[in-house]
C-alpha cells in the first residue's frame, strides 16, 4: 500500500473482513475467503488470480492499475466497448437487472457444474485410492516380503562366492 500511496491514479487498500463494520462492503464485493485481492473498477471489482510475491503484485499493478474503459471513462474506450456501454444505457433498469441476473446465473450454472464434477473426481480419487492400497496390501500379503528376504540371502550368497 505504501508504494502506491501518493498515486493520483491507483489504490491499493486494505479491507479488514472481520471486523463487524467491514462486512457488507466485503459481502457486496463476493469477498468469501481471506486472503482476497479485488481489482478493476469499484463498481465492478474482478478477482486477481496471480502469483502473491511483491514483485509479482507490483508488476500486476503497475500494469493493471491505472484508468480504465468504463462509463465514467468512456474516452479510454474503443469503438466496440464504446457502442456497449451506449447499448446498456439505452436499456431500461428493468431490463439491464434481467440482464445482469442471467449472466450471473450462467456463473452460478458453471461453479454448481464444477462443484458437482469435483465431487465425482473426489469419490473416483477415494475409490482408485482405495483400490490401489487393496492392491499392495494383496502382493505384500502374497510373499513380497519372503521373496526379497530370498532373494536378498541368494545374492548374498553368490557375492560371497565370487570373492
């Protein structure tokens, strides 16, 4: 934070999630676990991803961290986000929540998908587990342990002859 302190155009800000007077600034922005990095446009703040060293968050802001398109900065648009945010605002609040909530249930859609499909990984990691331990424990149990004495003892055996 003290690196970018005296920034007129980024902000780097600390948010304590467990503290009481915190919580609905951290419940409106998704905040779930800790530690989590937001980014982008306050009214639309994105998850970061990368790697958490110094160096690797500096470059991230440096890079990232700076005016961007949005509706308060239109100028920073390119034609096509440009001709977007005209098409948004020409729709009425009505429609633009409408919007909204289908986009989010498509993510919700994804994460309940990968929810469930991690599961079925998990039960077919804990059956494979347990298929392989049942496996080891059978040739260990077959004479494993008899067969490398065995063989241990012959080798030996013929060391001590070829000296």
């Amino acid at each position: 934070m003290e690196e970018f302190s005296n920034s007129s155009t980024q902000l780097v800000a600390d948010v304590d999630c467990t503290n009481d007077e915190n919580q609905q600034i951290c419940n409106s922005n998704g905040v779930q676990g800790f530690p989590t990095l937001k980014w982008g446009d306050p009214s639309d703040l994105q998850e970061y991803q990368g790697p958490r060293s110094f160096d690797a968050l500096k470059e991230f802001a440096d890079a990232n961290l700076k005016p961007m398109c949005s509706v308060k900065n239109i100028d920073l648009c390119d034609d096509e986000k440009k001709e977007l945010i005209a098409k948004y605002q020409g729709m009425s609040v009505e429609d633009l929540e409408k919007a909204v909530q289908e986009k989010m249930d498509q993510i919700d859609d994804a994460e309940k998908t990968f929810q469930e499909e991690v599961e079925k990984l998990q039960q077919k990691y804990e059956s494979l587990e347990k298929e392989r331990s049942e496996t080891v424990a059978a040739v260990k149990n077959s004479g494993l342990g008899l067969m490398n004495t065995v063989l241990k003892s012959k080798t030996a055996t013929e060391t001590k002859d070829e000296l």
